[in-house]
C-alpha cells in the first residue's frame, strides 16, 4: 500500500466523524471539478464503494425489526457539554466535552458522543439535507457522530470497522410562521457572526443541550442502515440511524446558514451554500416497530481518550 494511502487512511481525525475534512484530498461542494459527482474518481476507493451514504429512504420498501430497540441517550439533557464551534470551511462543527453516550438502539455497545455539524441548501426555500425520505430532500440535516467505545478512541481503528462509527441524523424543515424559532437554535445560530470565515473557533458557552437542539423528535421512531462517511475518504464504517420525525426552525434561522457563513479565509471568498452529498445507491433500510418512552437517560457519563495522533505515527514510521 502506498505511503500516501496510508497517510490519508490514519489522518482523517475522529473529532470530524461523518463530516471527514481530508485535506490530503481535493474534494469540495462548490466547484464541479470536485464537487461530489467527482468523488468516486478523485477519492477512490471508498468513495465508489457499494455501501455508501446518503440514500434515499423508501418507505415503501423498509421492513420492521424487532431487534431496534430504545435508545439511551447520555448528557444529551447537559447544557454544558459543548466544547467549540467551527467553521471548517465545509460545514459548521460542534465539538463535545468527555460525556457523550448512546446506547441501546439495536447497538451492540455503546458508542461515545465526538460532534455535531450540519448539512444545508441556499437558503430555506433550496433544501439541503443529506438523506432522503420518498424522494423528499429537507431544508437541513443535523449529524451527531459517535464512535465505538470499545475503540477508545482510535481513528483508524474505528474507519477500518464496520461499525466503527453510529451516526444519528434529523432532518430540518422549515417551521412555517414563525421566527427566531425554537430558541435553541436561536442561541446557536447566534455564534455563526463569530466564525464566518474558515477556521475561525469559538468556545460555546453554557446554555444549549442536544435535547434542545432536537426537541419534538419521537426518538423511539427511526429508520436504520448500514452505510458511509458522508465526505471523502466515505469509509463504509457506519452505522445509520434516521430519525422519522424532522426537527422545526424557522426560516430565517436555516437562512443564515447559507448567508454569513464563507468557505474560505477571506471575506471576498465564496458563501458555504449546497453543503450536502446527494443520494447514492439504495440500502437495505429497516425501522422501529414499536417505541413507549421516548428513550432519553442522562446519568452516566464515559472519557474517550484520543488516539489518533498516535496511529497516525506508527502509520507514518511504516511507510517507505
């Protein structure tokens, strides 16, 4: 295997989960040289892989599994628990503290919370999610990405694993009506005039939860699939969960989005817009048959030691 390869294999930080910023590859949303239609030439081998994500959900063709349980959700209810936002110049990133947790969910194990970013159109009248459901794209979507605990936090570990990682998604649609709605996202969106150009990081204080963030959602209903990354390397290490229910944000809220924010260092650089990977080949989806409570449980919490600087040099000690 090349030197190169390897590189790129161990370099991709757990901390950008399904949104992997390989900088060792030229990949983009904007320009049609390297937009995503590009990725499985330019970022083979994964990128043309046959399991990739998104997909479109076929309800249609979704069966039920008995095995898909109630989630447990640890420190989603913690309002401290947010760490930095970014603006990586691709999307906007949410880094966690230690503490993190799902569970259950037809998982065999916990998985630890790393992230939250988003995916979005132009603006709220242009959808932008990434997965699908009957053809129908939505104005946003929110990933939460989690790795295997057991993994303790090693990266290319975790790529090289099937399940290595467990990625929640909610869809956003426009809550018609209103503004500045709800207030979670009101608070978030206000951080965005901080971190208008790339690489611009701010800390989050105090105040919002992932609860909050994804209030409304039944999170008892949701559909499941194996797939990918959703960015360059697109390491087919992931498990899917889609939730059913969207999350509401009025418009202008999904409107800044797509209007403050720039893909690159300057101000003249272009604005972040169409920040979304669009539909690949289907997958073998299933869902919740039943669901009682709504799953959510916040008294654990659980420290995932990075190491991924690590592999990365015994990677690079053995390339040639």
């Amino acid at each position: 295997m090349k030197c190169r390869f390897l590189v790129v294999f161990a370099a991709c930080i757990l901390a950008a989960g399904v949104y992997c910023a390989d900088d060792a590859i030229p990949w983009c949303y904007h320009d049609p040289t390297c937009n995503y239609t590009t990725w499985p030439t330019i970022a083979a081998p994964f990128c043309n892989g046959t399991r990739q994500s998104p997909i479109d959900i076929d309800t249609s063709e979704v069966t039920e599994d008995g095995n898909l349980t109630d989630f447990s959700f640890t420190n989603f209810n913690n309002d401290s628990i947010f760490d930095t936002i970014t603006n990586t110049g691709r999307t906007v990133k949410v880094d966690f503290k230690p503490g993190v947790q799902i569970s259950g969910g037809g998982l065999s194990e916990a998985y630890d919370g790393r992230q939250f970013h988003l995916h979005w159109g132009n603006r709220s009248n242009v959808p932008g999610s990434e997965h699908t459901i009957d053809g129908v794209q939505f104005a946003m979507e929110l990933h939460i990405v989690n790795a295997r605990s057991s993994l303790n936090g090693n990266t290319t570990l975790a790529i090289a694993d099937p399940n290595g990682f467990a990625a929640l998604g909610f869809l956003v649609e426009v809550d018609p009506g209103t503004t500045d709605q709800p207030a979670s996202w009101k608070n978030l969106t206000d951080y965005l005039r901080n971190i208008t150009l790339r690489d611009d990081i701010v800390p989050v204080m105090p105040g919002i939860s992932l609860d909050d963030l994804v209030e409304g959602v039944d999170r008892t209903q949701y559909y499941r699939y194996l797939g990918s990354l959703t960015t360059p390397g697109c390491y087919e290490a992931v498990i899917w969960t889609v939730f059913k229910n969207p999350v509401r944000v009025s418009a202008n809220l999904i409107d800044m989005f797509s209007t403050l924010l720039h893909i690159n260092t300057t101000n003249s650089s272009e604005i972040m817009v169409n920040v979304f990977r669009g539909v690949q080949m289907s997958q073998a989806v299933t869902t919740r048959v039943s669901g009682d409570d709504d799953g959510t449980s916040d008294d654990a919490s659980s420290t995932c030691v990075s190491l991924g600087l690590l592999a990365l040099s015994l990677v690079l000690a053995s390339c040639y």
